[in-house]
C-alpha cells in the first residue's frame, strides 16, 4: 500500500468517449475516475479524457514538470473505488485517479532546479497523465543511476524495487521473522508482492510453497526457485498442503484470502506467523457473497500471531529497502517479472486485468 503520495493537481475536461473523437497524437491526457464499481471493476469506471497541456515555461515553485512513462495498477487501487472509510482518502468520482508512476523531467521550477534537472528519471505518486506537474517534496526521488546503468528497465522503480518490493521486503523483516528451514505457504504467488516475498523467503533459507491459477504461472515459480509450487484451480489446496508440508507451515503469506486463509489456519504449525498482505479474492465480491471463514478459533490454540500492514508504517525504511533489493536484484538473486501493457488509453483495462489474474508479476502500463 502506497505512501508519500501527493493528489493530483489536474483540471481534466471529459472528453466524448467516441476512439474517433480522442485527442490528438502530442495532446495531453489524464485518466479519471468514472464510477465506482458495482461490484466489480470494469473499464468504464475509468475514463481517458482531454487535459490541458501543462507551460514547460511556467512551472510551479516547489514542482517538476514531468513526461510520464510507466505507470503502475495494482490492487489496493480497488479499496480506493469504495466511498467506505478507510485508511487513505479514496479516489473522487469526477477526479483524476494516481498512483505510482515513473517518468522523465521535462522542466523545473526554479527552486527545484538544484535537486532535478531535465532528463531525470524520477518516479513517486501523481496522477495518471501524461504530462503533469508533480509536487517534488512530495516523495518525488530519482531512479538510481546504479538501477539504469544496468539496463534494467526503470519501470522496477514501481516494481521489485518500489512499493511492492517494500511490501514483501518489509513485513518479512517486521512481522514473518523467517527463521532457516521454515515451511511457507504463499498464495497469489505470481503476481508482483507474491513472487518477490517468496523468493525473499527462499534467500532467508526457508522452504517455499507457492500456490497460482495456471500452469503457466506455476511453471515461472519452480524457474524463480520455488520449492513447491501448484495450480489452485486444478489441485485443491488442502491436498497441496497435505502433500507439500506434511507437518505444517511456519508461515503464510496471504495474499488471496477467502478459502485460502481457512485451509492456512488449518495447517499452521503452534507458533506459525500470518502476513496478511491482501485478499484480491474477495475484493470484486458483495459483502454477503464473500468467503466465511469458519475456523479463526485456530488463531487460539495454535498462538497464530497474524498481522496485516500497511507498508507505509515502515517509510523511514524505503530507501534503505530499495538498496537491499536493487542488490539482489544485481546478485541475481532476485528476478522480477513484468506484464506491460502498451498505451496510456489501456490504463482502465490493465487495472481491471489484475483481478482476474492476467499479469505474471507486476503490471505496468507503458506510456
């Protein structure tokens, strides 16, 4: 889940909806937000339309103007389509949606001029457009150069170094506590936190069990070092469970929710440790049609310590964390995996494919 974010400073005009009609090839454009989900997410809850093209001449004190190139969708987008209270302020029907981005500087305020230069690499929290200024005291920092020079693409920046690099990275260290030979179990396993904690896990010394909804997906986790790994859809998890841990899980990384915490809670060993990082299973559902799970009692006898976060907790830690996995990442320790979406009008589709499980890793749109 984000943090250091800024809210878009955006004036979108709708644009018709018409492909005929869609602004021009150089115009600028911004992504806002339709409708709320009912309860689904579908495209039409998001619209491209046409948005004033920022004065490179004329930038704001305190901002940068920057080209965006990658922009990231990712889950938690989701509770930010609901009106329900939560944790941050959710997106504003009518109002461009944000989240993390990377891009290039294309102008400066004269008061930033000493901390960004034009052709900087930057990523950070804006709004979804393709030119925008962006507040730079709000989280805006440059890609390491040590990250481009190795020709890895600057999209990791919202990657296995970025936000969900934090959300694996961090809660390992904080609240799983891996110990060398615990059994895990982490579910949603291809997709951008799940493969990274996992092969975090696997770096810890632990015994990784991943579990997918592919073939495909299953065949990426034993080539990035899973030690188990198997498809949900075709071998029920329980049986899983009972062929890969016999004697139980140390640790679950949850990332699915529903049945899956309940067949967890079920093999957890005395002691074992919930990271409960997500439940994209449940998110598009009503509230009456979601997963009952009928044995949190375990959490009792077993001294289950479960804990979910909200990465942001652990800010102070970000930079010190992207060190570690650019690292790994240098190491070849880490591998990442990316689905990229080509074209910023494809933003709303990108977004609408993480809950029926079309990426393998993370999802970008490349602008």
């Amino acid at each position: 889940t984000p943090a250091g974010e800024s809210r878009p400073q955006i004036s979108a005009k709708q644009h018709p909806p018409r492909p005929s009609t869609m602004a021009a090839e150089g115009s600028n454009q911004a992504v806002i937000f339709a409708k709320r989900p009912d309860p689904a997410v579908t495209p039409d809850c998001m619209e491209v339309v046409a948005a004033p093209t920022p004065d490179a001449a004329a930038v704001k004190a305190g901002h940068v103007l920057v080209k965006t190139t990658f922009v990231s969708v990712d889950p938690y987008m989701r509770g930010r389509m609901s009106d329900a209270k939560s944790y941050a302020a959710g997106f504003q029907l009518g109002q461009p949606m944000y989240g993390g981005c990377v891009g290039e500087v294309v102008a400066v305020a004269a008061d930033t001029a000493a901390a960004f230069a034009v052709g900087d690499v930057v990523t950070g929290f804006w709004g979804w457009a393709r030119l925008i200024e962006v507040d730079a005291s709000k989280g805006l920092r440059k890609v390491p150069d040590a990250l481009l020079a190795s020709g890895a693409p600057a999209s990791l920046a919202v990657g296995v170094v970025g936000m969900p690099g934090w959300s694996a990275f961090l809660p390992i260290k904080h609240i799983a506590k891996p110990k060398e030979g615990d059994v895990v179990w982490v579910t949603g396993a291809a997709g951008a936190v799940g493969m990274t904690a996992g092969q975090i896990f696997k770096i810890k010394g632990c015994r990784v069990i991943g579990s997918a909804g592919s073939d495909e997906k299953v065949a990426k986790l034993k080539e990035l070092g899973f030690d188990e790994a198997f498809n949900y859809k075709t071998k029920p998890m329980k049986e899983a469970l009972k062929e890969y841990a016999p004697d139980g899980i140390d640790i679950f990384w949850d990332n699915v929710g529903g049945e899956a915490t309940e067949v967890a809670l079920n093999a957890a060993k005395t002691d074992a440790r919930f990271v409960m990082c997500g439940a994209i299973s449940q998110y598009n559902l009503a509230a009456e049609e979601r997963y009952p799970i009928r044995n949190l009692v375990n959490v009792i006898g077993k001294r289950i310590h479960m804990e979910g976060f909200i990465v942001s907790k652990w800010a102070a830690e970000f930079a010190e964390a992207s060190m570690e996995l650019a690292g790994y990442v240098a190491s070849g320790q880490l591998k990442f995996e990316e689905t990229v979406i080509d074209g910023f009008e494809n933003i709303p589709t990108a977004l609408c494919g993480l809950f029926s499980g079309r990426n393998t890793g993370k999802m970008v749109v490349k602008v």
